[in-house]
C-alpha cells in the first residue's frame, strides 16, 4: 500500500469514529474553506463558468458538472449545506464533492494568476484534524 493509500485509510477511520454532527460540521467547514479559496476569474466567459461557484455535493453517486455564474460561491455554499443536511455518513453513505470544470486540476496543483499557489484542496485537507477539533468546540458551546 502506498503512503498516500495509508494516509487516506488512517483519515477515513478516524472520520468513523465521529459524531454524524462532528462530521456534518466538519466537511461543511472543509468544503466551504475550498470554495471561497478558490480563484475567480472575472473575464466575461460564455459558457458562465466560475470554478468558485461550479463546487457541487451529492451523496451516493457523483453529482453532475454545474454552471452556476456564480463567483461568490453562494449556490455552492447553499447547495453544500442542503445536502449534508440530508446526509447520513453512519449508514455508509458516501458524501462526494466535485468539480468538474476542465482547468479545476490546474488551479489545484499549478495554481492561477498567482492564486491558489498550493491548491485550495491539498492545503484544507491536511487541516481536517483542526477543522474537526473547532467544530467539536463550537457544538460543545465551548467556542
């Protein structure tokens, strides 16, 4: 098993032993983080694709591309909220977050027009320990 195949299985065990709200918390922090770290380029495009406001969720099988308009990531962030409300992770359900425009791996791993220099995905998901620790915090009222 390669290194990276270790790190995910270790992450996806630890993600089990939380609570479905710890949880429900947690990818909403990671997912929103990503959509709002995710570069906009303002040029009038005409298929309106916005990378920030084409994020989608679903659950079970991969939802399709969208083409929101959206560079404030509103739909996204309203279209993320709406389906992790409705998500049960203790069944097994899987949560998928996707992006399906074209130049979303190049912004990721290239970056673009010096944003997003270590892409808006890898530099989240290494803080999930700490996403989940503040939101343990917030729904303990502790925060």
């Amino acid at each position: 098993m390669s290194d990276f195949a270790g790190h995910v299985r270790t992450w996806c065990i630890k993600a089990q032993r939380l609570t479905e709200e710890v949880l429900r918390a947690s990818v909403i922090d990671l997912c929103a983080m990503i959509i709002v770290d995710t570069p906009v380029d303002r040029s009038d495009r005409a298929d309106l694709t916005i990378a920030r406001g084409d994020w989608n969720s679903g659950i079970g099988t991969e939802p399709g591309d969208v083409n929101n308009g959206d560079d404030t990531g509103t739909a996204a962030l309203a279209k993320l909220q709406e389906v992790v409300a409705s998500w049960k992770p203790v069944e097994g359900q899987p949560f998928i977050f996707v992006n399906h425009k074209d130049y979303i791996a190049r912004i990721e791993y290239e970056g673009w027009n010096g944003h997003a220099p270590y892409g808006m995905v890898g530099r989240h998901v290494v803080e999930w320990d700490q996403i989940v620790e503040r939101a343990r915090s917030r729904l303990s009222g502790s925060a």
